[in-house]
C-alpha cells in the first residue's frame, strides 16, 4: 500500500496517493460528477450507475443501434438467405448475446449491489458483496471483469472466431451450390475440407461457453448470501490514477479517484470503488468533499460542503421528465413539438426509465434489509467514533502551512505526511 502524498508509476499509469492519511488537501470541496450524492437518510453515497441522462441515451442509443444493425444483416441477405445463412447467423449470436448479458448483468448488478455509504459518526464505508460460488462465464470482449464473467480471450481465439465464421460460411454457400445445381463433381472436396475447417476454428472460442453451460447444469441451484462490510475510513487508501494512451482517434487522458477497502479475513483481495473524473483537480476536489464529510458530518451534513448535494433534484426519474416538458411546452410553445420529437428520437424517457429503474426501484429490496437500515441509522453521540489523534495532528500542521501559503504539493507539506506515516 502506498503512504499519502506518494507518487509512483506503474504500467504507464500514475498513481498519486491521497489516503490512508485522509488529510485536507486545501482544495475547494465540490461534486461535478453524478456518481456522488445524498440518499434519503442524510448519508452520502457513492452510486453504481452514473446518473447522467446523457450517458443513458448514449448508452440504450448504441442498443438500439446494434438490434437495428442485426435487422439490417438480415434484409440485405433475404433474397440470397439460403447462401448466406451462416453469416447472420453468426452475426445474430454475436451481437445479440452482447445485448442480453449486458442487459441482464446491468440488471443483476443493480439488484444485488448497493450505494457504497460514508457514515460520519461511524467513521466507516459500507460495502456490499455476494458470497457465492458462481460458474464464471467466458467474456465475448475479453477487455472487462467482473463478478459474473472470466478473464478476457486472448488475440489468438478471435482470430479463430472470425476466421472460423468466414471460412465455415464459405464452405455452406458452396454445399447449397452442389445441392442446387445436383453437381458434386471434383470441387465437393474442398467444400467438405471449408466446412471442417470452419467448424475446428469455431470451436477455439465456442469450447469455454460449452463448459460453462455444461457446468451451470451440473452445479446445484445456490440461494444468494449478501455480505454486508464497515470498512474504518482511515484504513481505506485513496489514490488518484492518471493515464494517458495514443489510440485511433489520437491522444486520450483518463483519471480515476480510487477507494480501496480492505477485506476482513483476506489480505489478498481487495474492495475496489472507481469514480472516473475529468482531472486531476476535479479528483482533489472530489476527495476533499468525501474527506470534508467524514471530518465534521457526525454533527449533522450542514456543517460540510456536502450540504449542497442535499439541495438537488433527482433529474433522472420520469417525473422529472414530465416536469421538464410542462416547463418547456409552458415556456417555449413553438418550438415544444421539434424539442418533443428529438426526446423521442434520442430516447430520452427511457434513459430516465432506464435510470430510476437502477437507482430507485432494482435497489430497494437490498436497501430495506435490516442489517442495511440499522446501519445507516444515526448513532447517540456517546458513541460516535473520532478520528484518530495522529490524523488530527497532521490536519492541524498542513493548515497551518496552507495559512502561511504553501501547497498540498510543496515540500513542507509533505513532510507532514512522512512524520505521520513514521509514526503510524
């Protein structure tokens, strides 16, 4: 783990180190992305889908623009379908079982997993995980993990996909040759050798969802066990990631604010939490908020900065959706049938479908459990836990500093964070 203030870099990614000394940073505490907000029972909470209305239509967008493109396979070779069959065939199975699992493991996640919560008075995180042993299924990307799928495939076996697909569907469209024109003649060889090939390379990549269908069947039905964590805030380290990448449409810079919580009982796994972020002042600023919260909001979230979150509207939901057209067919008449049309185009009331449906309505059972709501409840001050001394020490020295000029980067500032990590 790295000590605060640490700057490193590892596989081109930088890494700065905000925490497990969780100190002030003297930047102005603010929330820009829609990840962070504050639930119902006045904690803050950091949400698994983002809220951001853009990103849904974005996303059912490129949905829909994939159920279309299969449609699309499917009419242009209509005419010649028996020739052509493998390919939207294959066409089909690709990209439509890149639809279901993104639908059904959104879906799942949303269900399953829970807000990340900061409680102040605690000074802790609560974490939710499922324990279960789980048939992982094979990736169809091979670039994303997660709970329900396996590592990614390698180059080699979706270059035997593709090839398998092209090849193998070759060798059909000369078998409906032969049968069409009743001629098996000396070409039928090589027609049998396409149709073999085909099928051995098809094989590579189709082998591993063989053995997850055939081991799904034979594991016994498992009722879920949710596993529900308080992390201690000061053991949580925070780092800020900066990567920079040249990929085909040029130069592409990505930050990430970085929570990772230990496990009790695993020194080898971790708890990770993500936020992406613009820059890396947004992700001090994101973190000094966070930080600012867990400071002084066990007197009540007015005392943060936090407080103006508190202050938003839930822009997501369809209500909010219908007050927005009330507000413009109000405001703007004229113009209220294209802004109407384009909505419709563009999907924007299912993306706030979509939205309230995994922010709101999936989550409610899990946020209703009884461990969950007896958690979240404010504690009697006699209970409430402080930070520890050496933390309150370093945050009144760095003030100090900052008072007299200096910055959370200068070198006296860091000289703090190495008498604090000495001592710890």
């Amino acid at each position: 783990m790295m000590s605060c203030g640490q700057e490193v870099k590892v596989n081109g990614i930088e890494k700065l180190a905000l925490a497990p000394l969780p100190i002030t940073n003297n930047r102005q505490p603010i929330a820009v992305t829609k990840f962070v907000a504050i639930n119902k029972k006045k904690l803050l909470e950091v949400r698994r889908v983002n809220a951001n209305i853009g990103a849904a239509k974005l996303m059912l967008c490129g949905g829909v623009f994939l159920a279309v493109s299969i449609i699309f396979v499917w009419f242009i070779m209509s005419k010649m379908l028996l020739f052509f069959l493998p390919m939207p065939l294959f066409f089909s199975l690709f990209l439509g079982g890149t639809l279901y699992f993104d639908h059904k493991d959104g879906k799942e996640n949303a269900r399953r997993n829970l807000p990340v919560f900061f409680h102040p008075q605690r000074q802790q995180l609560l974490i939710s995980r499922e324990n279960s042993n789980k048939v992982n299924r094979p990736s169809l990307f091979g670039s994303m993990n997660g709970d329900s799928f396996n590592k990614g495939i390698s180059d080699r076996v979706i270059l035997a996909g593709f090839s398998g697909a092209i090849i193998f569907s070759l060798g059909w469209a000369r078998a409906v040759g032969h049968i069409v024109d009743s001629k098996y003649d000396e070409g039928l060889p090589l027609t049998i050798s396409f149709i073999l090939i085909g099928i051995c390379c098809l094989y590579i990549p189709l082998k591993p969802w063989f053995t997850y269908f055939r081991q799904l069947r034979a594991q016994p039905r498992q009722t879920e066990q949710q596993q529900f964590i308080g992390v201690p805030w000061e053991q949580v380290a925070v780092e800020l990631h900066h990567l920079s990448a040249v990929s085909y449409i040029g130069l592409r810079t990505m930050y990430t604010l970085n929570f990772i919580c230990p496990l009790p009982g695993e020194t080898d796994k971790k708890y990770l939490i993500s936020l992406p972020v613009y820059s890396k002042e947004e992700g001090l600023s994101l973190f000094e908020l966070i930080r600012d919260y867990m400071e002084h909001g066990a007197q009540g979230i007015e005392q943060t900065a936090a407080a103006k979150l508190q202050t938003e509207t839930a822009d997501y939901t369809r209500a909010a959706y219908r007050q927005k057209m009330q507000e413009m067919r109000r405001k703007n008449p004229l113009f209220y049938p294209l802004w109407r049309l384009w909505n419709i185009v563009t999907l924007r009331y299912w993306a706030h479908w979509y939205l309230e449906r995994d922010l709101d309505v999936l989550p409610a059972q899990m946020m209703n459990r009884e461990e969950v709501v007896n958690w979240c409840q404010p504690l009697p001050e006699s209970e409430w836990q402080p930070m520890s001394a050496e933390l309150q020490e370093a945050n009144q020295r760095v003030r100090a500093l900052y008072a007299a000029g200096y910055l959370w980067e200068s070198e006296e500032v860091r000289s703090v964070l190495q008498d604090y990590v000495q001592v710890s």
